[in-house]
C-alpha cells in the first residue's frame, strides 16, 4: 500500500506553556503522488513511466533521476497531481506497472501524516527541537508518543506537548524485554518510523529486524571519525578544525547504517569543549530535523549501504 504525507497547523501558547491543537484546516492543496523507484537500468524507463502518467490524465510537477552507473542501478522520483479523486487506485496502478519494468517502488501522497515515535534519553535538545518543529507544521507527521530509557522529559512530553510519554527502563539484563515492549508500542499505534533523538541505547539486531518502520539516528560527529563516547573531548584532543553531525537510518552494525545528511562547522584553537559541545548540538538539531523532513516528503531512496536524497 502507498504511504502517505500531509501537514498539519498547531498553536503555541506562551501563556500557559501548552501546546494546544485546533481542528485540522480545509486541505486547500492540490493532492499529489511521489513515487520512488530504483531498479536495473534499461533504455526508456523516464520515457515509460512519463508516458504512463500522461495516458491516464496525470500531471507532472517535478520528475529527477539518477544512475548509479557502477551498481547498474536506475533511481527516479516522480511527483505527479493524479486523476481526481483516484489517487488511491492509481497509486496501485502505477506500482503495478513500474514493477512491470522490473522496479521496486515505493509511493505516497501528500494528503496524510505517518505516525512517528521519538526515543530519547536524558539529552533534551534534538527532541524539544522536533516537538517545536512538528508543531509549528514544519514536519508532516503525527508524533504518537516519545518513549525513554529515563523520566527526564516526562513531564515536557505530557504537559507542555500533550504527548503520551512511556518510560522504558533499559539494563543489560531487561534489554531484550524491553526492545520487545517498545516493539509492541509502535505495532499498536502503526508507527511508520522511529526517530532515534539522542536515545543512548544501542538498538539489537533482532529489534531493527522486527521494527515496523526505519528508525532514524542522529551521530554526534561526521561519520566515520570520532564515534563513541566523549566524541568532542576526542575532537578537541586532537585540535580539530571542524566538527559534525551525521544523521543515518540505523542498522544491526552501529553507526554504520545509510547517511541521510552531514553537516559541519569550523573550529579554531580558541574553542573550548564546551564550545563544542554547544555547537554540536546545534548541528545535530539541524541535521537530524532535515534528514526527518526530508524522509516524510519521501526524498531518500536507500539501496545497498547508501542513499539518494532528492533535495
């Protein structure tokens, strides 16, 4: 089945330090398709499929691609304004005759919000920046709730997000139990992806194989330097001259899944760790809300140990 984007407005109240959710507006957009495909390359694919969509009363808005020409693979995204009121059919429709050629594809519409988990642990900054962010409209998702291996947001979650908060307490002896426990939470709300916010646990093999959705992991360095603990006591050791972040979908080999989005700042011998830290964080706020933003618009093709972001 096609997933499926949309947006949604919620108001912020400095009053009373509550976000407060109205009534969702009338959908004034036009709806849209986005269909990502990759597959073997072959001549006439961006002829096929253009054709495809103008014999069956599509238009399109956008259309890029690319060919990976040492993996022999052919990438292409494609967002088009369907047949009105068929857009459901015609997703299927499409699928249905991209598979023909030999793709695997992947479609979604612009009319819908997947539900999302956030996982954090006791570092608050790149969780409080995706609340704000999907209240304030910029991420078109539905956070259903925020789980912790600690208490600490709790009270942020529940009272001034008024989102469901579930704390999960993580030991080398309840792991696995635990994985188990957050793998029925997000079975149960149909969570469609997992947006690790500095959650400081190491997901298991066998959960990542289970989980029903990608889970999105934010690094606090530019990959693959400086990975583990105290990565900018590391980097100041060293007298490093920039500093990154690096968000990745998460696989069983830690830190080494598919990058989604990198960034980096200067640094000079005038900074201190503090310094660092400080403008890490910041850079993992962005990076981290980029690399969401860009997944619920259905932007990133992953394949292999590596991924496409059409920006």
């Amino acid at each position: 089945m096609p997933r499926i984007l949309g947006r949604a407005a919620f108001l912020y109240s400095t009053r009373d330090a509550t976000l407060h959710i109205p009534p969702p507006p009338a959908n004034d957009m036009s709806e849209t398709l986005t269909a990502l495909l990759h597959g073997p390359d072959s001549p006439g694919i961006v002829a096929r499929t253009a054709h495809w969509i103008f014999e069956n009363g599509g238009n399109i808005l956008h259309a890029d691609q690319h060919c990976d020409a040492e993996a022999k693979v052919f990438i292409q995204r494609i967002e088009w304004v369907p047949t009105p009121a068929c857009s459901i059919t015609e997703a299927q429709r499409f699928a249905a005759y991209a598979q023909s050629l030999g793709m695997s594809v992947k479609i979604a519409r612009n009319t819908d919000r997947p539900k999302v988990a956030i996982l954090v642990s006791k570092q608050g900054h790149a969780f409080h920046d995706l609340m704000l962010r999907q209240a304030a409209g910029e991420l078109p998702c539905e956070i259903c709730f925020v789980a912790s291996n600690h208490t600490t947001w709790e009270a942020a979650s529940r009272e001034h997000y008024r989102t469901p908060f579930v704390h999960i307490p993580v030991s080398p002896e309840t792991k696995r139990e635990a994985e188990m426990h957050l793998e029925a939470l997000l079975r149960e709300h149909g969570v469609e992806l997992v947006i690790m916010a500095r959650y400081m646990q190491v997901l298991s093999e066998a959960f990542l194989k289970s989980c029903p959705g990608p889970v999105i992991n934010i690094h606090h360095s530019f990959l693959p330097a400086f990975a583990g603990a105290r990565p900018y006591h590391q980097a100041h050791a060293r007298g490093v001259k920039l500093i990154g972040a690096t968000a990745h979908y998460a696989t069983p080999v830690l830190d080494d899944g598919p990058i989604i989005h990198q960034a980096v700042a200067p640094i000079t011998h005038r900074h201190s760790v503090d310094d660092l830290v400080r403008m890490g964080r910041d850079l993992e706020k962005q990076v981290l809300a980029q690399a969401v933003r860009w997944h619920l618009q259905n932007r990133i093709l992953a394949y292999g140990n590596k991924t496409v972001v059409f920006e």
